[in-house]
C-alpha cells in the first residue's frame, strides 16, 4: 500500500514541478514580443485552416476554372487576383493551409513517434540495442531530408498520404537524435532512481518520469520541424511530386503560377507570402520557446 | 611613491537586471600594501569576485556598472583611465588567478602561447624570445618548459592552474588578484599550489589580493585579512589582530564554523541562516538577521567604523559606547 | 592525423552501403515495369518478358541489389531506361555544374554569415544585431524555389542584369547561388551568434583581458576559433541542406545540375538515374561531412591528440 502512495506521492511532486515550470515558460514567453507575434500569425493561420469553408467556396472559388477572369490583378472582389485559370488567389491560399498545416503536423507526429520511440529505448536502455539504432539512422542521415522525401514520394506516387509518409520518414532520425539526447540528459536523475527503486517498470519509468522531464528541446524541436515541414511539402509540390494541382497547395501554386511571373508577379507573391509567414510564425515560437525554456542561453 | 599599493575608497558596484538590482559591492574599503599580502575573506555572494573584477576593471557590463567610489592603484586612478591605457596596466601592472583552473584557459590555443602572448603585449618582445620567457615561467612554477606546446586538456586540474598562476606572473606584476585560487582543487594539490604562491609572492616581490572563504589558507599565507559581508568590509586588520582579537560576530562565526582538530568532540556551531537577499539588503547592518548579539538598533541604523588600532577596526554597533565588549564565543 | 582521418574514411564504408541498400529498396517500390518502359508501347508481350528475363527483373529485390552492386563497384551505374546512356556519364556531365553552384553558395554563406554572426554577438541585443536576427530568421523562413522567382523579377525581368536560367558563363552563376546562399547563411549567422556568445562568457576570454588583449584580438584570436568548432559542425549539416537545395534551385533556373536531372528521371519515371542521383548526393554529403570532421581536427586540438 505504501508502496503505492509514495509513487502517487513522487509523481505529483513532478507534475507539479511541472506545471510551475510551464507558468513559468508562458510567463517568459509573454515577454518575447516576437514569439507573441508568431504566435498571432499561426493563430490567424488556424482560424483560417478551421474556418475555410466560411471564408471562401471551395468548388466555386478555389477550384473551378474561370476563363473569363484569368489573371487579374488584385481588386476589391479578387483581393489576391486570379490565377491563368480565373480561380481565386486569396480562396486558394485560405484551403491551401488546411493542407499545408495538417500535412505538417501528421507528418511531424509520424516523426515524433517512430524517431521519439527509437530515441527513447536507444537513450534510456544504451549499450548494442543503442549502437544499432543509432548506425541505420546514420544510414538515414546520410540522405539530406529534403532528397529522402523527394525518393520516397518518387517511388511511392504523388499523393497526400504519401507525401506524409515522405516527409514523416525523412524526419524520423532528427528525431530519435533530439529524444535519444533528452533522454540521456536526465536517465540518471535522482528521481529516476527513485521511481527503479519503488518498483516501476521500464515502460512506466520511461513514459510517466522521463519523457515529461525531457519534454523541453523536444518541444522547441518538433515545433521548429513543423515549420520545415511545410517548406518541405510545398517544395514537393512545387516540382510536381507533392499534392497533385487542381487540389490548392502553395507550393503547387507557385509551380502554376511560374509561367507567368513577367507580367503577373502577383501570382507568386502571395503564396510565396504565405509560406514564408507560416514558416517564420513557427520559427519565431520555436526561438521564444527555446529562449523562454533555457534563459540562459539568450 | 606611496607605499600604498593598492586603495579602494567607498566602491559601489551594482548589477542592474530585469528583476531588479543587485547591490555586489556597498561601500567597500581595502588598502594592500607594496608586498604584502590582504586576505579578503566572505562566503559566496558576499561580492568578493565582483571587488576583484572592479580592481581589473573586467566587470561586464552590461548589466554590472561601478557606480561610485575610487579605485588607485600603484598611484594611478583606475576609474579616471580609458580601455586602451587599462589593456596596458591588465597583466603587467596588475594580474588575476581566476577561480576554477579547468575553464580558466583556452582549449586551442598551446599553453606556452598563452603565457607568451602576456610577455609579447607588454614586453614588446619577439614571438622566438616570448616563447623562450613562457617556457622559463613554466619551469619556474614546476612544470617541464618542453610541455609547452601542449594544450590545456593535456594538464591536471592543478597542473593548469599553475599554468594560471605563470600567466598572470609572466610579466611580473606588482599586483596579483587570486580569486579563489585553491577551492577547485583537490586538497593535496591545494597545498602544494599554495606553497608555490607564497613562495613566488616572495620571489617577485609582489602584493596580493587573496580572496578565500578558508580561514586556513589566510593564516597560511596572508599579512592582513579583510572579512566581507553583504558587499562591505566588515572587519579588518593583521592576521594576528583579527585572529586573536575577533571583533565582528561575523568573524567570530567564522571560526566557529571550522572544526577544531585538537578538540573532536567539540560541536561546530554553523552560522545560521542565510546571506540577506542582495537584491533587498536591510536597512540597517546587513548581518542583523543572523547575529546572535543583535540589539534594536542594528535594525534600523548602518554600524559606525571603529577602530583599535591604526590596522584594526569593526563596523559593528557593540562596540560604539562601549569599546571594550568582549564576545561570548570563546576563541581557539 | 592519418590514423584519424583513415578511421573516418572506413566509417564511411558501412553508411555508404547502407546508403545503396536504402535507397535501392525505397526504388525498387516504383511501381511500373521497366522492360515495357523502355521498349515502347508498341513491344510485343514475347519480347517485355524476353527482356526482364535479361535485365533481371524477375529476380528477388535482393538478388537485384547485389548485382547491382557489384557494378556499382566496378564504376557501372547502369544504363538510362529513357536515354539508354550510361547513368555514368550523364551524372559526370551534370555533377560539375551542381558541384560549382554548391560550392559558390556555400562559399558565399560562410564569407557573409560568419563576420555578420560575430558583430551580433559582440553587440548583443543592439540595433545591428535585433535587426540581423530579425533578416536571418526571414532568410531561414524564404523557400528558395520563391526567392529564386523573386530574384529573377527583380534583377532578370525588370532589371535585365544576369539572365533567368540556363549556364552561360559566371553571370549565369550568380542569381542561383545567391538564392541557395540565402537559408544557409541565415543559419550559419546564427549559430555563429550563439556560440559566439557562449564562448565570450567562458573564464578564459576573462584570462585573456586580464592579460592585456586587446577587444579585438580577444574576439579573433580567443573567442572566434573556439565558436567556430560549432558553427563547422552548422556548416556540414547546411551544405546538406544545400544539396537537397539544389534540387529546387536548378529546377527554378533551369541549371543543368544533378538535382535537376534527378527531377526529371522521376517524372520520366527513369529508376537507374535517380538511383544514381540519390547515391551520389549521398556520398558528395558524406565527403563534405568527412572534410568538416578532418576541419574540426584541425582546429579543435582535443580531438586531434586522442588520435595521435
């Protein structure tokens, strides 16, 4: 009985080391006026991704050709313009970030959970099983990422789904590095003992004890690779091996949209504009979070 | 020439930070003598380093700033000079021995050219004839001269703190700062690089500002000893006046705290309680709080300075009427 | 020296296998035959099959592997389904130009980032050095494919000075390389920031003062080679990126490189030559990274003496 009571005991002594750890992190973070500003940014992006169907009409506006209309420049009713196809620029780009946040965040969590489980029991269990993982993810990242992705989705076939997979995959090692790291960082704690000394078994030592604690860079980490995620997708697509036209991507848009830059530079400016403010909003959480999780490297 | 060596008159340095200010140094006064040795002892926080800092004038600023009060060494006024006369005076008027050897040198470049570099800034010798100085300096404080070409993780933790100590000697300084220079190293080697320093103080002729929270290493080395609290001096005077005749409650709880080797069963008595808070020193004396003599006054009033000879004095209110109060702790 | 640099060549040995066996097995998924690729569609079902049964194809994957790689060892990549050249060739013929463009981008960065890093450091949190992290973050967060159309607006449409595409001498080099340049320098200027300031509040910069450096050779000579064994380690992984850059880079300028030719062998559905492509990069990735190692010994002597 006691046995259990103190494990209920040391975990609420980490939770609520926790949860003050994280005011704490909010309160720095509040600080940032460029996290804050990122922050808004990718909260804007959300709204729009969650709200596109009351923003624009998908069939009518971002997908069905318009003959009539192509190409005209921004104005009160095209307030982005029109692409060679007459479909609205402003429509594409409000649907195109469903596609990029959500196959950015998949394939960030592909990512998280194959290399972050990789990267745990190499961390926390060492010696061979450790020297094997980590050797065919040196395999790996002998590839660049973005030259993986772009096999795999060669091989595999143009699609959403595997356009995930590609750049999910492609993400695996930097992980399991990232969580292998964390991991190591604090599997030698007093508390982990504690927990081993109590009785809990590896997994729950591992996943209630461990992770939570080593929580920080992986955070800082998986919010900045959702950010290449979505120049990795809308690169992709931009050479034609990621989300297949008429389906409104920014990177695909830009590829459409290439033929025409001498005399409608509009036609890449705003999803051009679009990734780099998803990507930035996210790179500008990432450095708050780092700075606001480790003051002293500020 | 003076035969003042080293004068700091009511320094005030003050780090200034987002949660607020930290007063480091209030009010200090310390002179050092041409050749001899000041012992400036306190525990951690107390401002020590900052002093030493302030003397090298290495303070970084931001967020440290010296806010008042003069410093002069070997007659000049540090405070009045600017970056390129200080660059001048660093490491040929005046040298440091930084706290912790392990860090204290730079892991790329060879030691021997570490201690040239000093002798080619202020000798304005050749690179052939430094390399030659460096070398002699290493066998002067124990080290082969062939290892010179070695790098720092090639060292002990003592051997590179005597590759420290040739740094900051290689251009004979009349003033050596060691800061710490023994607490980082085991006690067998804390012995022996003490052996060295007092030996070298001897050989160079130098005065020293040895800062220490170890009462041992000032009785084993200094001439006069300066006890630091909360950023001022509180009690100064000769080693032997401040180790017979202990003043300040402070003082004497400094000693309390050491075990004493003849008498086993004896119980240490800790100082209890903490260093105030810098960022929100009292009002009064700073000690107040964890003073066993503390009286009303010490709450509200700054302590006057007084005095028991020409060397000694105590900044503490038990002795302003009645200057013959003895403390209850008996001294060992 | 030797000894340490001979260990890193043979640790290279096994990732460069691993790198084929990987790669050949995420191709070989490709679905579509190549035999009837290669022969049209005119070709008799007789002579599709004749013609696997030639090239192998009915063989298990692994089977496959090896033969491949023991052409592989004797410099045989195979032969193109779309051209019928040797993947040999065509990759010499290509690989310069990527080559020349990666170099001169990765040149560029680290002549712009590294002095740039430095300054922000020294004056943390100045005018410079706020507006330097703002641009390099914006730099981090530019897709190159849109920088390239940007730049090729601005200084080829409307200005007229360098052309759009295409090699043409060195003009022709200098609009993709700066578009490549742009996200690396931006990281390496960060890195070298942040190592910079790291390294400035290490004792022995203190040391240094208080020998009597000078402000400036206490950055050069001290501070700088110490903050540069990070940012090296920043610049291998960046010319990573740099290379898988490329890709995108030469298909924006039409720049007849390796990336580009990989692209269309995918869209050509061409197996052998992106097998090659992908190979190839890898190992440019592993000699860059094997230099960056054999740098850091150089510059770090703490590794060079544990293999002396």
């Amino acid at each position: 009985m006691s046995n259990k009571s103190e494990v209920i005991a040391t975990e609420n002594l980490i939770k609520t080391k926790k949860r003050s750890q994280s005011a704490d992190v909010w309160r720095r973070l509040k600080k940032s006026p460029t996290a804050m500003i990122g922050l808004a940014i990718i909260v804007l992006f959300l709204f729009m991704a969650l709200f596109a169907p009351l923003i624009a009409d998908y069939d009518d506006e971002a997908i069905k050709m318009n003959v009539r209309e192509r190409l005209q420049p921004p104005s009160t009713t095209h307030i982005f313009g029109t692409d060679e196809f007459g479909r609205d620029i402003f429509a594409r780009i409000v649907w195109g970030t469903r596609i990029s946040l959500f196959v950015g965040l998949i394939s960030v969590s592909i990512a998280l959970s194959i290399g972050g489980f990789l990267g745990a029991i190499a961390g926390y269990y060492g010696g061979r099983l450790d020297n094997a993982i980590m050797r065919v993810l040196d395999v790996l990242l002998a590839i660049p990422t973005i030259l993986l992705a772009i096999t795999i989705v060669a091989a595999l076939g143009a699609s959403v789904l595997n356009l995930m997979i590609a750049v999910g995959v492609s993400n695996i090692p930097g992980f399991a590095r990232v969580v292998r790291a964390a991991v190591l960082s604090v599997k030698d704690e007093e508390f982990i003992e504690a927990a081993r000394a109590i009785g809990a078994n590896d997994f729950i030592i591992i996943v209630r004890h461990v992770l939570p604690n080593s929580m920080a860079p992986i955070i800082v980490f998986a919010t900045l690779k959702v950010a290449s995620s979505i120049m990795g997708i809308s690169s992709l697509s931009f050479i034609g091996l990621g989300v297949q036209p008429p389906t409104p991507e920014w990177g695909s848009m830009l590829a459409g949209g290439r033929a025409y830059i001498r005399d409608y530079m509009y036609i890449v400016m705003f999803p051009g504009l679009a990734i780099v403010m998803a990507v930035l909003s996210l790179n500008l959480i990432g450095d708050g979070l780092r700075d606001a999780l480790d003051p002293k490297l500020k | 020439m003076s035969d003042k060596l080293l004068k700091i008159e009511d320094l005030v340095v003050q780090y200034i930070t987002d949660d607020g200010i930290v007063e480091a140094v209030n009010g200090l006064n310390i002179t050092v003598d041409r050749g001899k040795t000041l012992g400036l002892v306190g525990e951690t926080g107390a401002g020590k380093t900052t002093t030493a800092l302030s003397i090298m004038r290495l303070i970084p600023h931001p967020p440290g700033k010296i806010i008042s009060g003069g410093i002069e060494l070997d007659g000049m006024d540090l405070l009045a000079l600017n970056e390129q006369r200080l660059e001048k005076i660093r490491g040929d008027v005046v040298s440091m021995i930084f706290q912790d050897p392990m860090t204290a040198l730079n892991p790329v470049i060879t030691v021997g050219d570490q201690i040239a570099e000093a002798i080619m800034i202020h000798q304005k010798v050749g690179q052939a004839q430094a390399s030659q100085k460096a070398r002699e300096m290493l066998e002067i404080v124990g080290i082969p001269g062939n290892r010179s070409n070695e790098y720092p993780h090639q060292f002990s933790g003592g051997m590179k703190q005597r590759v420290v100590i040739a740094i900051a000697l290689s251009c004979n300084p009349k003033l050596l700062i060691a800061d710490e220079p023994t607490t980082a190293l085991d006690v067998t080697i804390q012995a022996q690089v003490l052996e060295l320093m007092k030996s070298l103080k001897v050989k160079f002729q130098m005065g020293m500002v040895l800062i220490t929270h170890d009462l041992g290493v000032v009785a084993e080395v200094c001439d006069d000893v300066a006890i630091m609290y909360a950023g001022r001096i509180v009690e100064q005077g000769t080693l032997e006046e401040v180790f017979t005749e202990v003043k300040h409650p402070y003082t004497e709880g400094l000693f309390n705290s050491i075990p004493n080797i003849d008498d086993r069963k004896e119980k240490l008595k800790p100082i209890r309680g903490l260093m105030s808070d810098p960022y929100n020193l009292p009002k009064g004396c700073s000690f107040c709080d964890r003073c066993d003599y503390a009286m009303p006054v010490c709450e509200t009033e700054k302590p006057p300075k007084i005095y028991f000879s020409d060397t000694h004095f105590v900044e503490c209110h038990l002795y302003r009427d009645q200057q013959d109060f003895k403390l209850k702790g008996g001294m060992k | 020296m030797t000894k340490y640099i001979l260990r890193r060549i043979l640790m290279m040995i096994p990732v460069m296998l691993g790198v084929t066996l990987l790669v050949f097995f995420i191709i070989s998924l490709t679905p579509g035959d190549a035999a009837s690729m290669i022969l049209g569609q005119e070709a008799t079902e007789e002579s599709i099959a004749e013609l696997r049964e030639e090239m192998g194809l009915n063989d298990p994957t692994i089977v496959q592997y090896v033969r491949y790689m023991g052409d592989l060892f004797q410099g045989d990549m195979g032969n193109s389904y779309a051209t019928g050249k040797t993947v040999n060739s065509e990759i010499a013929q290509r690989f310069p130009n990527t080559f020349v463009l990666t170099v001169s981008a990765i040149f560029l960065s680290v002549l712009i980032s590294i002095p740039i890093g430095v300054v922000s450091a020294t004056r943390q949190y100045s005018i410079f050095d706020n507006v330097g992290m703002i641009i390099a973050l914006v730099g981090i967060s530019m897709p190159s494919f849109w920088t390239g159309l940007l730049l090729i607006i601005a200084f080829s449409l409307k200005l007229g000075w360098f052309p759009s595409g295409g090699m043409e001498g060195f003009i022709s080099l200098i609009l993709p390389a700066f578009t490549l340049a742009i996200a690396s320098t931006a990281s390496i200027t960060r890195t070298t920031r942040s190592s910079m300031l790291e390294v400035i509040r290490q004792d022995y910069i203190n040391t240094a003062k208080a020998k009597g450096v000078t402000r400036n050779v206490v950055i050069r000579k001290h501070a700088l080679k110490n903050a540069l064994i990070p940012a090296i380690t920043v610049i291998g992984l960046e010319f990573g990126i740099l290379l898988g850059g490329a890709v995108l880079t030469e298909t924006v300028f039409s720049w007849p490189g390796i990336g580009r030719l990989m692209v269309e062998s995918i869209q050509r559905k061409d197996t052998p030559m992106v097998l090659g492509s992908v190979i190839v990069f890898a190992l440019a990735f592993s000699v860059v990274n094997l230099i960056i190692d054999i740098l850091y010994a150089f510059i770090d002597p703490r590794i060079k003496s544990n293999y002396s």
